[in-house]
C-alpha cells in the first residue's frame, strides 16, 4: 500500500493524483518548492546538514501523502469492506460446515453450536431490523426501537463524556500546575480505574435516589452518565496532562522571554500543543463513555436505552434469535458515531495536529 | 519602536550588556560544577559580540544568564542599565536559539507576529510590522505556509525574523545557524549583518564556529571550559562593509588564526588547523591578540 502511494507521489506534476483540495495543494506545493530552490533559498537539503535533510525528507513524504489522496481513501474504505466481508464469510462458512451441534472435545464444547438459534444468518438478522418490533398491531420496525434506545444512550453518554471532559482537564491542570499534586493524584486517578465498574453501579443508584437538593432531584439516567462519565474521565486526565506537558523547554523559554505568565503560557502554548495528544484522548473517552452507560444501564435496570434494550431481547432470544442481534447493530453503529464526531473534531483541528520538524 | 525607551537611562546608556563579576554553579549529583568564574563582559550598544569557546565553557549559559533564563550565583548583569528581569519584562532583547522554535500550528506570518500579539499590538500594526520583517528575511511569499511546509533554513530565518518583531535594541542568539548546512549558513550570516546593519542592535551571538565569529563580529569573547571563564577577548579588525568578498580575504584569515589561537591558549601547537588555513599569518597577528586582553 505504501510502495504504491510513494511511487505515485514522485510521479512529478500536479496531475498526478486526482483532483480535490489536498491535492491541488500538493500541486501547488511542488510547483512553489520547483521555484525555491533554484532561487538559492530552499537551502539545497540533505548535504551535511541534519535539520534540513528531515525537512526535505518531511515534504517529500508529505507530497507522497497527499498527492494520491484520493486513491489512498478508496484503498481505505475497500479494505474495510473487506474485513467486513471476511467477518460475513467466516461466520456463514462456519455455520455450513461445522457440526449443528458445534465441536465438542472430551465434553467441553470448544466450537459454538451452529444452529440458526445460536448464530441466525446474517441476512436474517439484518431482514430483522426492518419487521415490527413485536406481532402487536402498528409496531415500530425493530430498527426503530433500536435507533431511539440508542439515541438515549447517546444522550447519556455524551452528559458522561463532557462531564468526564471537564474533571479530566481540570485534574490534568492541577497536576500541571503543582508537581506535588501530580504525584499525589496519579495513582489515586490509576487506581480509581481498577474498581469494578458492575459492582459500582448499583451503589451509585443508591446513593443518587437520596439525593435532593430544592427543585433538583437526581433522576437515574444521571447515575448512569455519572458511571459514564468514571470510565471517560480517566483517558482525558491522562492524554490532557501529557498533552500540557508536551511542549519542548525551547517554546516555554520562549514565552519566559516574552515575559508572559503561567496562565497566558496555557493559552497561548500548552492548550494547542496538546491537541495532538487529546484527541485519541477523548477517542478513546467517548468510546469508554458508551462501554460506561451500556453497562451501567444493564446494572441499574435503567429503562429507554440500548442496555436495557440489550437485556429484554436477549431474554426473546428463544423465540425470535435474529431478534437480540439488533440492538448489538445498534451499540456498534453508536461506537462509530461517536468515534466520528471525533474525526470531524480532529479535521477541524487539523492544523494543531501539525508536528514541528526539527525541534 | 524601542528605541526611545532606551535612550532614557543616563549613565550607562552606552553599554547594552554589562556583566560584572558572574559566577554560575550547578548542583549536580556528583557535586557542584563550576560554569562560569569571574566573568566581566561588556557589550556595548549596536556591537556584535561573538561568545566562542569548547563545549562545556559555559557560553551559552552566559547567554542564558544575560537572558533572564538563568540566575547567576554571584555578580551581576546589567541590560541597558536595567536588570536582566527587568530587561525581559520590558522586552529589551530579541532572542533566538539553535532550533528554530516555532510553533507549528500557527503560519509563518502568526509565529512572526507571536511576541507582537502578546503584548497588545493592534491586528493591523502587527500585520504591517510582520510583512516588513518578512521581507526582510526573504519569506514574503511563505507567509501563510506552516513551519513543518519549510526547509531548516527557512525555518531559522522564521526565528530571526521573530526575534526582531518589536524592535529589540539587544539580540541573543544561541548557534542560531547550528543545524544549518555550509551554504545556508554563510548565506544566513550575511544576511544577519545586513539586518543588524539595518537595525542597529547591539547582538550577543554564541558560536563555536571560529569563521563564523571573525565574520560577524566587532569582537570575539574566547572563553575556556572547567571553569568556563573568559580567556581573551579579541577585537576584529575587519573595518568596512561585511561581504561574501571578505571571506577571501587575508584579514580575515589573519583574525581566523588570532581566535584558533587564543582558543588553544596561546599555545602555538595547537595549531593543526593554523598550519592549513593560514600558514604564516601566525606571526603577523600576534600582535594584535595582546591588544586588549580584559
């Protein structure tokens, strides 16, 4: 795949790949870098000459990169129709050849059974989606009932998620701000991850039922964005102190030498340079914010969302197997949302994501 | 924009940097290190003062205390007569380092216009001063590119150009063209004593490069490592105009030859190199290392 990118992008031209933005950028990149040089200025790289050799390497890369975006992307998206397809095969070729009854080997079964209760075809799960809910008459198509329980998930999820956002950066500025409080809050923050989450979720309902403050009484969808928000907190906290602390001793004598304080050096530095290290941080926090509200949905026996949606069809699955394989769709199609609203965060930071070359 | 500020302060108007008596030790693991003994340096206002010397003679450290980014032990550092704290906070020095620096989300023309942006300069004064100080440097049309779209040099020249934003009447620099090649750098010096021609600014420059030095400054500062402390300072004699014509010149190869010199203390059998550059220019500059020895 690389070999095919790199021997594309040093097919000189900007009609080398196929039009787009990128790569109108690239083409122009290479035409203002063909003016550089022979002007003398470009600094004739790779000569003895270590900052400007990665430099150089750098933009031939980044021209490799770019110039065959296009083709790149579709690469991408057919690999993963692939894998998908694979997954699709695997499971049908095992259901037809494999014994109905599944491999069994001095009485433990090692292999599943594969009888249409234990692992439905593909295709009827998903013809599944799209029939009623239940034989009453004018159900909602399954899909329907799985799109909304997933969107109250969602919802709680994203409570979570800012939640745990707001208490992930504010530890990481404290542990920032005071070295003694870095190395008193860490392991606590460490070993707050250790608890078991199913154990915890009853006891957080407990005490939320009680709590009640003038009008605000505390509903039980916010115990479950309260465990939500426990799982999320932690990558955040984590990805946003490595974050603030990723600039090099250059940039904040820099800002010393410009004589402007902590909180300006934040500002200015520390809060765009971590971009590049909280954005898998709050990836990986969405997703564990999703984990965190199915489960502590489960556990609480929270009514309306997917978890609860997950359970009641599992219990059907006798009858209707295909059935209890809606709601699964329905948590991974939840995970790549979530997963994509943080791409789209990623492309609109896109130029915080830069690295510097030669520092 | 400066230069009315510095003006002001009466007896000591002259001198740009002061140094009197510094000491600099640090607390190691395996006890102190003695960086810097008794150093007194003067620089005075609008002249290029190279620091020369061995790894490890503590010349960077000097640039640093003159900086504010380190603290002296002993002794005391004046710039324009202020303190080195106070000189940082009143923006008194420009400063570059051996990396380049720059911030890579922000354009080429946003990490010129950095130092400005952060104290106050209105949008549309920050924007004529960084397209003058772009083409002063040669980057007018990068104006908008990132610093990871740039090749080392220009990169550097980015920093210069940061350095100048506001004016400073002091430049420090640290190897500022350390990473760059032969070519880039010579080419870089010439157009660093085309700028401080232009803008008049006295310059603190740290080097190890001995061509470097005698090209670009009014004096050299030999120092030696352990403890790192001034050995000799010598005074180029390279009257006129700084051009590329100059590097062929036998003054310059006779200054080049009086630092190689001073660098192995005087001992004339440190002179592997002397013997290749220069060969007989040993005896005709001799005299003019004695001259002003501190």
């Amino acid at each position: 795949m690389t070999t095919g990118a790199e021997t594309e992008g040093l097919r000189p031209g900007p009609e080398a790949g196929p039009p787009g933005l990128d790569t109108a950028a690239g083409g122009l990149l290479d035409q203002r870098s063909g003016v550089e040089n022979p002007a003398g200025r470009g600094n004739p790289a790779g000569r003895g000459n270590p900052a400007g050799r990665v430099a150089r390497n750098e933009r031939i890369e980044t021209k490799a990169r770019q110039t065959p975006r296009g083709a790149r992307e579709l690469q991408v998206w057919a690999y993963g129709a692939l894998g998908l397809a694979a997954i699709v095969i695997v499971w049908e070729l095992y259901k037809l050849l494999a014994p109905a009854d599944g491999v069994v080997i001095g009485g433990l079964r090692v292999l599943p059974r594969t009888t249409d209760l234990a692992m439905p075809h593909i295709w009827d799960m998903l013809a599944r989606l799209f029939e009623p809910v239940t034989r009453a008459e004018g159900a909602a198509p399954l899909w329907a009932a799985v799109g909304a329980g997933a969107l109250v998930t969602l919802g709680i999820a994203a409570v979570g998620w800012l939640v745990g956002l707001v208490v992930g950066v504010g530890l990481a500025l404290v542990m920032l701000r005071w070295r003694l409080a870095e190395w008193g809050l860490l392991p606590w923050i460490i070993l707050s991850q250790t608890v078991p989450l199913i154990a915890f979720a009853p006891i957080v309902r407990s005490w939320g039922s009680k709590i009640q403050i003038g009008g605000f009484e505390w509903a039980d969808w916010m115990s479950v964005a309260l465990i939500a928000s426990y799982l999320a907190f932690f990558p955040i906290a984590i990805g946003a102190l490595r974050g603030l602390q990723s600039p090099d001793v250059i940039h904040t004598e820099l800002m010393r030498s410009y004589g402007i304080g902590w909180w300006r050096t934040l500002v200015k530095l520390r809060v765009p340079a971590s971009v590049p290290y909280l954005l898998p941080a709050l990836r990986l926090g969405a997703a564990n914010a999703v984990i965190g509200a199915v489960v502590a949905e489960v556990s609480t026996g929270l009514q309306g969302g997917l978890g609860r949606i997950l359970i009641q069809y599992a219990g059907q699955a006798s009858g209707d197997p295909a059935k209890a394989w809606g709601p699964i769709f329905g948590a991974i199609v939840l995970g790549l949302v979530v997963a994509g609203s943080i791409a789209l965060l990623g492309v609109f930071l896109k130029n915080y994501r830069r690295v510097e070359v030669n520092a | 924009m400066n230069q009315a500020q510095h003006g002001a302060p009466s007896q000591t108007t002259a001198d740009a940097v002061t140094v009197t008596g510094v000491d600099k030790t640090f607390d190691t693991r395996s006890g102190q290190v003695h960086a810097l003994q008794g150093i007194n340096l003067t620089v005075k206002a609008g002249e290029f003062v190279s620091l020369i010397g061995p790894s490890g003679c503590g010349k960077s450290t000097l640039m640093r205390i003159i900086a504010d980014l380190d603290q002296p032990t002993a002794g005391s550092v004046a710039v324009f007569g202020k303190s080195a704290g106070q000189a940082r906070l009143d923006q008194d020095y420009g400063i570059a380092f051996q990396q380049a620096g720059l911030l890579p989300w922000r354009t080429v023309a946003a990490n010129v216009g950095l130092p400005l942006e952060l104290h106050g300069v209105g949008s549309a004064a920050r924007a004529a001063r960084v397209a003058e100080l772009l083409s002063m440097v040669g980057l007018t049309e990068f104006a908008d590119r990132y610093p990871d779209q740039l090749s080392g040099g220009m990169q550097q020249r980015v920093a210069i150009a940061r350095s100048l934003a506001e004016s400073p009447s002091l430049l420090l620099m640290d190897e500022p063209f350390g990473a760059l090649d032969e070519m880039t750098r010579e080419r870089m010096q010439t157009e660093l004593v085309r700028i401080c021609a232009e803008t008049q600014a006295a310059v603190v420059f740290v080097t190890h490069s001995i061509p470097e030095a005698v090209y670009l400054s009014d004096r050299v500062v030999v120092m030696s490592a352990r403890p790192g402390r001034i050995q000799e300072i010598v005074p180029m004699r390279l009257d006129g105009e700084r051009t590329e014509s100059l590097r062929e010149d036998t003054r310059y190869f006779e200054m080049i030859t009086a630092v190689r010199e001073a660098l192995h203390g005087g001992n004339p059998g440190g002179g592997i190199a002397t013997g290749g550059l220069a060969t007989g220019s040993v005896a005709a500059s001799a005299p003019v290392r004695g001259a002003e020895t501190r």
